[in-house]
C-alpha cells in the first residue's frame, strides 16, 4: 500500500513547500491565516485512496483498525476523503513524523468534525477492550464506552450537515427562544414529565433535569437514522441502570454469568426480582442473556448502524470538496486550487 507524497498531489510536479512558497508574499502580519497550499484535487483524491489506518492512522488505528473496520469500514473511507486532506500527510513525506499533525490553517468547525469522529472511535476502542478480555465490572464499562459513542456519533452528524449546509449556501441558523415559548414548553414537559421524573429526583432531594425542545431541530425521517434511534434509546437507558444505580442482579451457571436482555432491564431493577425469576427456568431463558454475548451483540448492531449513517455525510464532504471544488469548502481546508 502505498503512500501520498507531496509530488503526487501539488500542482505541477512541485514539493507542497515549493507550492505553498510559489504564492506572491503578502505583508499580512504574523498572525494571519497562513497561505493555502496549491494542489491538483484529481490528483490528490487518486492518490489519497492508497492510504489505510493500518499503514498511516496513528499508533491507536493502526493497532485496532482490524476490530472497527470488522462492520464500520466506512470509518476508513470517511478518513481517506475528508480527513486526510486536514493533515500533514498531504504536505510531509511518508516517514516524517509530523504527518498526522492538522495542517496550519485549517479552520476549527472542520478540524472539529475530524475530532468528533475519532473520538468515536476511541470509545469503540474502548467497547471493544472490554468485549474481547471482560473483567468484573466490564459490563458497565462496555455501556459507558457505547453510550458516548452513540452521543459523538449524533454530534458528528449534526457537525457534517452544519458544514454542507453552509458550503451549499444554505447556512443553518438555530434561533433562541422568546420567554414565552420557553415557560410554554416547561408547562407541557411538566404535564408530560414530572411525574415520571419525581421518584428519581426531587423524592430524594436531587436536582432534576429538565430537556426542553428548540424551536428549530434538524429532523430525519430514513430508515437508517430510524434503525441507529430505535438502538441508541434502549442502550442508553441500560447505560444508565448499569452505571448510575445499583448492581444489576446476574444469574451465575457454571462460569456463565446471565443478565437482563436490554428490553427487560426495567422489571429487574431490583435483586428481588432477579432472585424470584431464578425460580423459573422458563422465564429466565425468556428475558435473561448471556452477558458477553449481548456487548458483543451490542458491539456489533452499533457498528453496523453507524456505518450505514456515515455514507451520506462521506459522500456530501467528498462531492463538495473533489467534484465540485467547493469554495467555502477550499477555504475551510486552506486549500487552493492547482
């Protein structure tokens, strides 16, 4: 596999040092956006295709590239075409050292979505550790990993769409509310929510959260963001009764350890209950799992989902920055074309 060099991508055969020095110097001061680098985007795109995490991530990626692109691979090819481009590598020779640095000028809202997305990984990282060699407490670890990526991966979509969005010349504006539509939403969640909140808060002294809708959201209506919502609301809710409350009642057979399947975490929220449903095989094959099995099921389903929904926003980037050579797009990148 090979590696992007500066004379495959910069215009007219020139090192990106010599592309970037072929611009007429200006008296800008210091601390001025440095020039953008002159670069054949064709160019650059064939040549970006022969970069792989397992040759040219970083030491994370490279060592655990093989457990994420099993069911996620479009993690790769979102990191090919969109992120690469923010990075040394395009300007740096494969062994320097620097390559996976962000590249001077490079604004911060995109630089933000690459960070997003590798923070997303990161957590699967961490999902995975506990999947492959479970400790005592893995399960509650495992949840945490793949709660917060199921919270990155709906910032990174709403960071992708804010991008394209502005770059299409139809910027996203999210208005405040009037003080009005504020005390009217809080009488409506109180009708619909206090009750169900009480218990777990005020009944115990603690402070209650209270989630009031905007007036402008972004909706989604395809099948693929209807899948990934249909799974990140359970995990998050079993998240939640793992990590913030008591242990979770298992039942132990032999060296297996069983716990409630996600969509029967509620009626066994307390031991007692666990204990009673011991007595029944029946009802344990019923709404009891293998615990492993069901991270590794988890680990698995979010993987899938999520691979599905980074297609549009791989596309949207990569049509904006390569075919059309977008120039809002350019400038975010500090790019030029060559």
């Amino acid at each position: 596999m090979g590696s992007v060099s500066a004379s495959q991508v910069c215009c007219s055969g020139q090192s990106a040092i010599s592309a970037i020095g072929s611009v007429a110097p200006t008296s800008a001061p210091a601390k001025s956006t440095p020039r953008p680098l002159i670069i054949a985007l064709a160019h650059l795109r064939a040549a970006i295709g022969n970069l792989h995490l397992s040759n040219d991530g970083d030491g994370t990626e490279k060592l655990y590239w093989p457990a994420i692109n099993d069911g996620f691979p479009n993690y790769e090819r979102f990191w090919q075409q969109v992120i690469v481009p923010t990075t040394k590598r395009i300007e740096n020779q494969p062994d320097a050292e620097s390559r996976i640095e962000r590249r001077e000028g490079v604004v911060e809202d995109l630089w933000l979505i690459t960070y997003v997305n590798y923070s997303l990984f990161l957590n699967l990282v961490g999902a995975f550790e506990h999947v492959s060699h479970p400790l005592t407490l893995s399960v509650g670890n495992f949840y945490t990993h793949l709660a917060s990526a199921c919270d990155l991966a709906e910032e990174f979509l709403l960071r992708v769409h804010l991008c394209v969005s502005e770059c299409s010349g139809q910027a996203v504006a999210f208005s405040p509310l009037t003080k009005a539509e504020f005390f009217q939403r809080l009488d409506d969640w109180y009708d619909k929510q206090y009750e169900k909140k009480y218990p777990h808060s005020h009944a115990k002294g603690k402070t209650m959260l209270v989630h009031l809708d905007p007036r402008d959201k972004i909706k989604r209506q395809d099948q693929d963001w209807k899948a990934y919502k249909s799974f990140s609301g359970p995990i998050r809710e079993y998240r939640n009764k793992v990590v913030h409350d008591v242990q979770i009642g298992t039942v132990r057979v032999g060296r297996i350890n069983l716990m409630p399947k996600v969509e029967k975490i509620k009626e066994y929220a307390s031991l007692a209950a666990v204990q009673e449903a011991v007595k029944n095989p029946e009802v344990v094959k019923r709404d009891f799992v293998v615990r492993e099995e069901q991270m590794y099921s988890h680990f698995r389903a979010f993987k899938e989902l999520v691979n599905a929904l980074w297609e549009k926003p791989t596309e949207d980037l990569a049509r904006l920055l390569y075919s059309e050579q977008n120039a809002i797009l350019l400038q975010k990148y500090n790019l030029q074309r060559g």
